[in-house]
C-alpha cells in the first residue's frame, strides 16, 4: 500500500512534469511551427541574446560579436588570428557585461582565457601552463560553463583516438582570475563531449555524443566529484542512438536558473530534434515539441523565450 509520503513525492512529481510541459507549450506558443531564418552578417558557432537587441555572438571565424541593436547588427569586438591557436574558441555569455572565452596557445603551450566585465570595452586574461598535461592531451576542444559572475568550469578535450578522448576538467572560484585543475574525467565521461553547463556552482552537466553507447548526458550534484548518467528520453526498439546538447538555464521565461530546456537528437528510421524543459535544474524533465531542423551546431533561449537555432553552416534560425 502506498504511504502518504510517498503520495505526495508522487503529486509532486507529477506537478512538476505538468508545469514543465505548460512551459514548453508557452514557449513556442507565439511563434510559427516552422523556424524562421534571421538575417545575420556572420555565420555563427554560438548565440546569447539577453532580449530581443541585446546579445552575444561567436561566429565561426572565431570573432566574439555584441550588438545593442539586434542580431542584424552584430559588431565584432575582437578576433583570434587560427595562426596562434589550435581547434575552434568557446565562450560564455553571462550578461550585457560579462563574456568569457577560452581557447589554447600552441606557441606558449598555454590555455588561455578572456574575461571582458564591461561590454567588451577592455579584456583580462587568464593562462592556465598545459605543461602538465600536453603528454596525454592534445588540442581537441574547449568548452566554458559558468553558473555566475564567480564560478565556472573549463572542459579541455583531447581530439579522440580510436573512439577514445581525454577530458580535463579546471574550475574558477574568482570569475575566472584564476583556474584550477579539477578532475581528469577521461574514464568517466564517456562520448564526445559537446558542451558544459553550470546550472550552480554544485550542479552540472555534460552532454556528449557518441553512437555506440547508451549515455548523451552527464550530471554531476556535487562540484564535479561524482558523476551520474541521465536518462531524459525513454529509449525504444526504434531509436538507434541519441546525441545531447548541453542544456540551456536561467532564460526561459523568469532568471531563475532552476527553469532549463534541452535538445536531444534521437536518430531511428528518421532523425527528430525533441525538446524537454524543466522547472526544478534538472530533477524532472517534460517533453516538448519537436524542432523542425536538419542539423544543429548550437541552441539558446533569449530572454523573452526565443527559441535560437543554429545550425551547421552557422545560420541563425528562430522559433
């Protein structure tokens, strides 16, 4: 017989999948049921924007963009030259003020991070010596989490040998002053990693993609000591695999950053993008709608519950 106890962690529950699913019904509700294309002067990798004027960019040329007069009217506000680094530069955006950017130095052997707290006007720059770990871990890929102003999260990952890549992970306490080393989540982590997000200092997740497992999001609840496999989609005869994107936090409809979406590419006979929200960091996830796209390099939700899409030729798609 089912205690009271265990009937209220079950209406709980069961309300939260309820306002999750409302909130991705509002999502979309305003928008067309087909994605829009924006008109954008730079193929982008990455999109923030903050409202409907105001946003961040990172374009696939490596340029880091703002505009306070919507997407159509990106400027750049600096670029790294592809002669000094190896891989692409990853960012975070965290409001109209604060942008993050790592990328690696092959000339210094150096991991290099850029901090700007003023709109870009002026840039602080953090090496972390990748001395130690040059033997084991070539340039692959970078990825920048950052739950606040204070903390966040570096994912260095070598380029994958043989269905195998390393994964280092470094951590700021200082808003990115200084960083340090972590976690080697090489043998936890298993995939390609293809993003880090930091819902809290405590909460975070990785989503990889990799077709010959089961796993394509990774939670850890207690700053990167221990990490457990997520299970957001039910798994049925027909699907084949499925690749995660790292979800989204903190934008969708309030700043609370318990309110998140993610996008998961679930590949059978046919290839569907299917969004699941929720309103508790991650706890209960509720399915959504489907997205109608061909592929997709990167996602965020503005502000005021814009859907961004971009997709692999770096055009900026709306819903």
């Amino acid at each position: 017989m089912t205690s009271k106890k265990e009937l209220k962690k079950i209406f709980k529950k069961l309300v939260c999948l309820l306002l999750a699913l409302i909130c991705a019904l509002h999502l979309v509700s305003c928008n067309s049921s087909e994605p829009r294309s924006v008109s954008c002067p730079y193929p982008l990798r990455q999109l923030t924007m903050l409202d409907e004027q105001t946003g961040w960019g990172l374009s696939l040329e490596n340029e880091i963009l703002f505009t306070t007069n919507g997407i159509e009217n990106f400027k750049t506000l600096k670029s790294y030259e592809t002669a000094s680094f190896d891989r692409f530069v990853s960012a975070a955006f965290l409001d109209s003020r604060t942008a993050y950017t790592a990328l690696f130095s092959l000339s210094d052997n150096q991991l290099i991070v850029d901090r700007t707290s003023d709109s870009g006007a002026s840039w602080q720059q953090t090496q972390i010596d990748f001395a130690d770990y040059s033997d084991f871990c070539d340039a692959g890929s970078l990825f920048l989490g950052f739950s606040d102003k204070q903390h966040g999260y570096l994912l260095c990952c070598s380029t994958p040998a043989a269905g195998l890549m390393t994964k280092l992970l470094f951590s700021t306490d200082d808003g990115g002053a200084s960083f340090s080393f972590t976690a080697d989540l090489s043998g936890t982590i298993t995939g390609y990693p293809q993003g880090i997000t930091a819902v809290s200092e405590d909460n975070l997740y990785i989503a990889v993609t990799y077709h010959g497992i089961d796993s394509y999001l990774y939670q850890s609840s207690d700053r990167a000591k221990t990490w457990a496999s997520v299970d957001i989609f039910p798994r049925t005869a027909d699907v084949n695999y499925v690749d995660g994107y790292a979800p989204v936090f903190g934008r969708t409809h309030t700043d609370d950053n318990e309110n998140g979406i993610i996008l998961l590419k679930i590949v059978g006979e046919q290839t569907a993008f299917q969004l699941f929200t929720t309103l508790d960091g991650g706890g209960h996830w509720a399915p959504g709608i489907e997205i109608p796209c061909e592929n997709l390099l990167s996602y965020s939700i503005a502000g005021d519950g814009q859907l961004y899409i971009i997709d692999a030729s770096g055009q900026v798609l709306c819903l």
